[in-house]
C-alpha cells in the first residue's frame, strides 16, 4: 500500500521536492493511516488537530489521543479549539457547515502563517463515492457530480484511490490504533444514509461498481476542466468589464436553448443561485426591468443588458476643490480655468465632456461628491428646478450610473454640473457675463 500511495502522489503531482506539508488529524482511522504512510513515506510533516466540541467527553478524548499519537511519532502538532454550535448559530448554517468553514479556514490560516505548502486530508475514494451521491440527489450539475479531486489549490488527498476497506485492513495489518465517531453510524445525516444503506445495496446489484463510479467521477472532472475553459473563453467575449461593472448583452441569452444555463454560469460568480437566475430569465424574455439582490452584489435587467456590481459603495465621498486648483487626478481626471469672455466668444455645446459657467456666480471651495435623496437642481433650459432623481429617470440612467455620476457643486451646496451631462441654468453664461469657467472631464 505504501508503493501505490507515493506513486499516487508523485503521479498526480500532489507534492513537490522539499514541501512542508500540514497534515489534519481527527483521530479516526482513515487520518491515521493517511498520517502513518506520509510519514512512512518520508514527507516533512506537521499535524493539526481540530476539536470542535460537538461531542463532549469524546472531543476531548480524541483530543488527548491524537496528543499521544503525535508525542510517540515525535510529531509536531498543532491543536485549535471551536466553539461550533455558536458560530453555526451566528451565521444561520449547519453544524456541519460550520465545522467544514472553521476547519478550513484555520486550514489557510496555517498555511500562510507556518509557511506549509500543502494542507492533507485523509479523504478517500469512498468518500468521493458519497459526496457523488450526495450532489446527486440534492440536484446538481456537472461541477457538483466530479467530486473531489487529487489536488484543489493547496489541499491534497492522497488516499482518494483507496476505499474505506483497504484503509481499515492496512491500519489492522500495521497494528495501528484510533478512534471511532460513534455519529458515523447514525443514518440521521444523508452521507450515512448512503454509506450503509445505499452503498451496501449496490454491493449486491454491481459487482465492483466502486470502481466504475470512480472512473465516472474522472472521466466528470475531465469534462467539467474542459468545459469551464470553454464557457470562461466565451463569457470572456460577451461580458464588458470595468472596475466593479460588468454587463452583458440581453440578445447574447436568447440566441438559443443554453441562454439560461450560459446566464446561470456567468451570475453564480456574485453570488446569485439557480432560483434567481430563473427569475433573471423570465424579466429577459419579458423584457421588465428587474433588480435583484445577492450578498454584496447588485444585478440590473435593462432593456438591453444585465449588468452587475457592488452593492455597496461610500455614497458619503467628498473632493474639494480649491480656488486655485487647476486639474485633480481622483476620482475624475478634471481640468478647471478661468479666462475672460471677448467679442469672439463661443458657447461650447453638445459635448458632454465640457462645462462652462459663469466664474462670478460661483462659491468657491467646489466639491465633488455622489448623488443623496432630494438633491434638487435646474437643468440648463428649464426654468423650474427638479429632483435628480426625477432627472435620472427622465435620462434613463440605469442604477449603476446614478450611483456612480459625479455632482459638482458649489460652497452653497448648489449643482453646478451633473459632470458629463448637464450644467446648472442658473449658472450658465448669459450676455453680462465677464468670466467663464471652464472644466474638461477627460475620460480614458
């Protein structure tokens, strides 16, 4: 067995000369075993031991036996404790879901603090076989069917070629001890349930089907590698990006029947799910504009784009500007100047990027800042005033603009510019004016 392991691990790259590898250890057989061949196998190895005190007496127990296990292999180990129940609680998951999330971020945490290159976990093909199964039944595509793999980033798990009675005979045969978690026999969890229910009626149905599924499993990776090179090359090719702003053509979803998986692809990365991104698709092929919602990002169906980006942004940013300034650099390249008007004097107009004001009516310090519910300003050629946001609506701004729009306003908290759009009508240049103003926005 020790051959085939470091074959297994040479064969799939899992570790590289000279690498520190941080092994975790519950105490149970199969991070035994897994822990018993690396250091058989002469790998540079530090165990880590997670007590999530879920099972009183017995977290301890393990606890105190892996602290035996280590002290007479002459092992360092590593020991964290977690107060589970409480952090599932406060983030509204599972027991087990927090425990997954706690252990692997000390996981990471280790990593970068200790400097390990790998971080091993004992998993193994059976376990694999579970996990399939498991995604099965709860609903999943092609990317929750390949399993686990050999090595994901910096987790490595050497024994997914062995199943749990291969691990079980070695630790037997090398007369190694270990602990038993008496909830791995309880059929309340779905993985137990398929574990001695499912798995052993296939026993009797498929004579080593184990190893079919395992193949299956590869041969889903294989493909799911392969297909997300292929839709990353084509969202790369639809989607438009800038800064925290990405958007896509509504047309690029309805050209034929895999719009919606396509979308569904392109929209998991902000956080949003399958039931969302159904929703998403009625409003595309109804033509509503829609808003939606995930943790931290917003997404917007317009008439012509689904755009998406970050929910959150500093609606309170403020720039003042100076008197004497003559151009500033953040968040908007702006240039500013003041020169006399003469006889030959034209009034720039239908160019977005320039405004120009009369210099006598102006406040000085300037600001720049963001739009705030009940801004109100007069829009060249109206005499009323109006509500910006009535404005904005007027305009067909989408959501991402009107949160991104820059106002520049006087000392007096007046509008001056709606910048790239629209200048104040009270501050224009009308016939007695004696100074312009004068501000370019440069835009890259």
């Amino acid at each position: 067995m020790l051959d085939t392991f470091i074959n297994y691990i040479n064969d799939n790259h899992l570790v590289g000369n000279g690498e520190r590898i941080f092994a975790a250890l519950s105490g149970g057989v199969d991070s035994i075993v897994l822990t018993d061949l690396l250091l058989r196998a002469g790998y540079d190895v530090t165990l880590g031991h997670c007590n999530f005190h879920l099972r009183d007496e017995e977290s301890d127990g393990d606890e105190q036996f892996v602290k035996a296990f280590a002290s007479e292999r002459g092992v360092s180990l590593y020991v964290k404790h977690f107060d589970t129940k409480s952090y599932a609680r406060d983030n509204a998951i599972s027991v087990e879901m927090a425990a997954r999330e706690l252990r692997y971020s000390w996981f990471a945490d280790m990593a970068q603090c200790h400097g390990f290159h790998k971080v091993a976990i004992a998993h193994h093909g059976d376990d694999n076989i579970e996990t399939f199964f498991i995604n099965l039944l709860r609903g999943s595509g092609i990317q929750g069917l390949k399993s686990m793999k050999p090595i994901n980033g910096i987790y490595i798990r050497p024994l997914l070629w062995a199943n749990r009675s291969m691990i079980r005979d070695y630790a037997l045969q090398n007369n190694l001890s270990w602990r038993d978690d008496h909830t791995n026999d309880e059929t309340v969890f779905l993985r137990n349930k398929i574990r001695h229910v499912l798995l052993p009626t296939l026993d009797g149905i498929k004579e080593n089907y184990r190893q079919k599924i395992l193949f299956s499993i590869g041969c889903l990776s294989s493909e799911n590698d392969l297909y997300r090179k292929m839709l990353h090359e084509k969202l790369s090719s639809m989607e438009y990006v800038s800064s925290d702003f990405h958007s896509i053509k509504v047309s690029d979803f309805l050209e034929d029947e895999t719009g919606g998986q396509l979308l569904f692809e392109w929209i998991r990365r902000f956080g949003f799910n399958g039931f969302q991104c159904d929703s998403v698709m009625k409003s595309i092929k109804e033509h509503s504009k829609t808003v939606f919602h995930s943790s931290d990002y917003q997404l917007d169906v317009t008439s012509d784009t689904v755009e998406i980006f970050k929910s959150s942004y500093d609606s309170d940013e403020e720039y003042v500007i100076d008197k004497d300034c003559k151009e500033i650099l953040s968040p908007l390249h702006l240039s500013f100047s003041v020169y006399e008007k003469n006889n030959g004097f034209i009034i720039v107009k239908d160019k977005s990027d320039i405004a120009q004001l009369d210099y006598n009516k102006l406040s000085f310090p300037l600001k720049l800042r963001h739009w705030r519910e009940g801004d109100r300003f007069f829009p060249l050629g109206m005499r009323g005033s109006k509500l910006l946001s009535d404005f904005f609506n007027d305009n067909a701004f989408t959501p991402y603009q009107k949160r991104n729009t820059w106002l520049l306003l006087d000392n007096d908290e007046n509008i001056l510019w709606v910048v790239g759009f629209r200048i104040n009508d009270k501050f224009k240049i009308v016939g007695d004016t004696k100074f312009i103003f004068k501000i370019v926005l440069y835009i890259d």
